[in-house]
C-alpha cells in the first residue's frame, strides 16, 4: 500500500525571517531584503511586506512604491547559509535521504527514518525543532511522493502543516487550475486553455497520445501529474554543475568598462568555489545587452583554474571574444564556473574559446 513518506519543508520568507529574528526592532515590521538600486530585485519579503503586494524576484523600485515604508536590507548570504547548516542538521536527526533545493528547502524521504515515528510526526517534530532551537518558521508538506509534497507544504502557508494521504490524492488535485502544476508556465497554460483545459480535472481527461503531441515529452509529465504520480526519488547531495555570480548594473555600460565588474564576481564565484570537493574546468562569462540579449562565452584551458587570479584572468580574456559594437552596451554581466569533475576523473580535453 502507498504511504506517506515524502517531506518537503520550505522556511517561511527566509531572509526576511532571518533579519527580523536577529533584529528585534524588525519584528512585526514589513522587511524586504535587497539590494536599493534602480534594477535590483527583491530576493525576499516578510509577510507583513507580502500583505502589501511585495514577492520575490519583483523589482525594487515596484516594492518600494508599494511597500515605501518598509525597511530593506542588503542580502547577507554568508549568515543566511550558515542558519541553512543549522536547518540541515536537525533535518540529519531524522533522515539521512535528504535533497536540499535551495537554502530554504528540502525534499526528505523518511520511509528510512531514524525513529519510529510516521512522516507527519516527523514533520511536526522538524518543525517544532526548528521553532524551539532556532526561533524561525517552517511550513510542512507530507505526502507520498515529491510532487504533491510541495504542493502541501504550500497549502498552510506560514507556519503550516499539511498532510495529503493517499485516498485523499484526486479529491485535494482535480478541482486545482493546471498553473499548479510544475512546468506549466504562462505559454503552456494558454496551450491548455485552447484545449479547453483549465484545471487538473480537465486535465486528466486528456489522453496520453494527445498531450504528448501537442507538448512531446512534458506531455507524457502532464499526464502522470494530472494523476497525482511521481516517481522520482529523493537524492541526496546532487552534484554540483555550476557556481556563479551575476549583477544587473544600475546603468548601461560599454564593453570596456566592464573590467572592474568582472574581477569583482570572479572573486565572489572563487569564494564560493572553494567549499567544493570537485574542481570545476570551465570558466564561463554571461553577459545580457541592454536590448535584453544574452551572450554566453566559455573556455576550458587544459587544467582548470587554480587560483582566483587565474579564473578572473580567463574571464577577462572572454571579454575580448565578444564581437559586437564597439557602442554596444550592457546591462548585465556574469562570471561563473562549470563542468565539475571529481579529482580522479581524467582532465578534459582543452577547448577553444567558445
């Protein structure tokens, strides 16, 4: 028989949460975390900002129209990685098939669990955990698998539990419209919408063969969540493939004067980089035009970077391999990492700019 076996725990409004703990004066107060400038965008909102319209990835200058007297705070992602740590020890306690996604949630498969409690009282444990020892919120989903997991930990928002047992599966998704469902964004919602699908229930009365054609492989997707499957297993400690750091800058700039913004992230992704057990190969600059266009330039010397002079002086050298006007400006640049390899795999072969 199917059980309940999957939890996806999400922090309530992270950062926020995190500044406002560490800040008594803050509490109560709409917080957002960001940087103030004319194209930054919201990396996170309290609640009492969400109340007035604030969200994440919404720009700046929006948020302060409509939160102006909210208090906002540069993001201090060194404090907020180190409370994830803690997050993910008590998360240890009970489980070792953890699978974080980001800083602020994680899948867990507790069908191997430490203790003989069932996967609700685990998640009423982790919660009241990380409640108690850390003095911040979590929101719980449990359910028997991944998919439906995250839908539930969504569904009491903050500071909720909520359970999806197996017989209750079609009554909890069929009258839900399809944009819950992952993968289905603006475009594919519009292509449903002229099949005459606009919930999960419509959904589910679209046989395989026809949602394949229309959608190819998504469509065979849709199709098993429209049904409540998901098979994918829990994994823990996915590989690295990338580490990067990006700005969107406050003005357009020329080719040329993006230098000091390039050492600045190779510094930034060298930090970062070095908390790894695999060596990355590639060094990557993104760059994005001011008409919005994105440029990728990448090259793998034949040994990877061993120092954070030598990954900004790759960088910089990929600068000069864009090939546009001289009066060409940019709104956007990148410096990143990629292809990462364990010590004892064997060095990839050296590649031309690219």
């Amino acid at each position: 028989m199917t059980v309940c076996t999957i939890i996806h725990i999400d922090m309530d409004a992270f950062y926020a949460s995190v500044e406002q703990r560490d800040r008594p004066q803050l509490r109560g107060r709409p917080v957002i975390v960001a940087w103030r400038a004319s194209r930054s965008v919201v990396c996170a909102a309290s609640y009492e900002a969400r109340q007035l319209g604030v969200r994440s990835a919404m720009p700046t200058v929006r948020a302060e129209r409509l939160c102006p007297h909210a208090v906002f705070l540069p993001p201090d992602f060194p404090r907020y990685r180190a409370v994830s740590r803690q997050v993910r020890e008590i998360f240890m306690r009970h489980t070792d098939l953890i699978e974080p996604l980001s800083l602020d949630e994680a899948y867990l498969d507790v069908s191997v669990a430490k203790t003989a409690l069932t996967a609700t009282e685990v998640a009423r444990m982790i919660r009241e955990q990380i409640r108690t020892e850390l003095n911040l919120t979590a929101s719980a989903g449990v359910a028997p698998n991944k998919f439906l997991a995250k839908i539930a930990s969504d569904w009491r928002k903050p500071d909720g539990l909520f359970v999806i047992q197996p017989d209750e599966i079609d009554s909890f998704l069929l009258p839900m419209p399809v944009s819950r469902l992952p993968g289905v964004g603006t475009v594919t919602e519009a292509k449903l919408k002229q099949l005459e699908v606009q919930t999960i229930a419509d959904l589910r009365r679209m046989d395989v063969a026809t949602l394949e054609g229309r959608f190819g492989r998504n469509g065979v997707r849709l199709f098993e969540l429209a049904r409540g499957i998901d098979n994918s297993e829990v994994i823990p400690d996915r590989p690295t493939k990338s580490i990067s750091a990006e700005d969107t800058l406050a003005r357009d700039v020329l080719l040329t004067e993006l230098e000091p913004m390039i050492r600045r992230l190779a510094e930034q992704t060298w930090a970062a980089s070095r908390n790894q057990s695999r060596t990355a190969r590639t060094v990557v600059l993104k760059l994005k035009t001011s008409q919005f266009k994105i440029l990728t330039r990448s090259h793998t010397p034949s040994t990877p970077p061993a120092s954070c002079e030598e990954l900004t002086n790759i960088a910089l050298a990929l600068r000069e391999r864009v090939s546009l006007s001289s009066q060409q400006r940019f709104r956007l640049v990148g410096v990143g990492l990629a292809n990462f390899c364990d010590p004892e795999d064997p060095p990839a072969q050296p590649a031309l700019f690219s």
